[in-house]
C-alpha cells in the first residue's frame, strides 16, 4: 500500500515525522512506512510513502481497514524553522489501484517544532 499525501504550507523543508489515526474499530494506531520521499513546489509539499502498516504490525492493511479512520494528529517540523503552519489537502491511500481519499484531513497552525 501507498500513501500520497499534498500538504499546503510556507515552510520549505516541511517534514511528516508521524501521523496517529484512529481507526473504525476505535484503536489508535500509528501509521508507519518503509521508505519516504518528499518534493517541494509552489507552496505545497508532496509526500510518497511506500509499504504503509499500523502500529507494530508488519503487515500492510487492507484498503477496507481505513473505512471511517480520522486523523488524530501529526507530527511535522523543518529544520530550518522554529515554527510551522500548514493543511492536508489530500491524503490518498493506493492499495494496488484501490484508492482511498481523504480530503482537508489535517490542520495545524503555529506548531512549534524540536529545538
């Protein structure tokens, strides 16, 4: 399974260190991946990531399983900025041609990052 993700935001160099949902069955989970890629144009961040699974689980879900999941929170920052803002427009799940979309899922504004 694949995960897309466009994300609108000033911040260049914007970063997706987690992302915690809460699935239909009412377990919060983590959404993890085995490889990440992100590109910056026009204001807005694309992220890819590949081999999507929940939690400690290895295994990949299944497209069913996202069914009614909300977006809890997420966790983002840049190395560069002290603060960041910004909004999911789109999260889109891909599981072999099966897609799965979610719009304006996600928002935070005036995040303060690690220092």
């Amino acid at each position: 399974m694949r995960l897309y993700i466009t994300i609108r935001t000033a911040t260049k160099d914007l970063v997706i260190d987690y992302i915690t949902v809460k699935l239909a069955s009412g377990k919060v989970e983590s959404i993890n991946y085995d490889e990440s890629n992100y590109e910056y144009e026009d204001g807005c961040v694309k992220a890819r990531y590949r081999g999507i699974h929940f939690g400690e689980d290895e295994n990949e879900p299944s497209i069913e399983a996202l069914n009614g999941m909300k977006i809890l929170g997420v966790g983002a920052y840049s190395p560069t900025e002290k603060y960041v803002t910004y909004r999911f427009l789109e999260t889109m799940f891909d599981d072999n041609g099966v897609i799965k979309v979610f719009h304006n899922a996600f928002h935070r504004k005036g995040v303060r990052v690690y220092d």
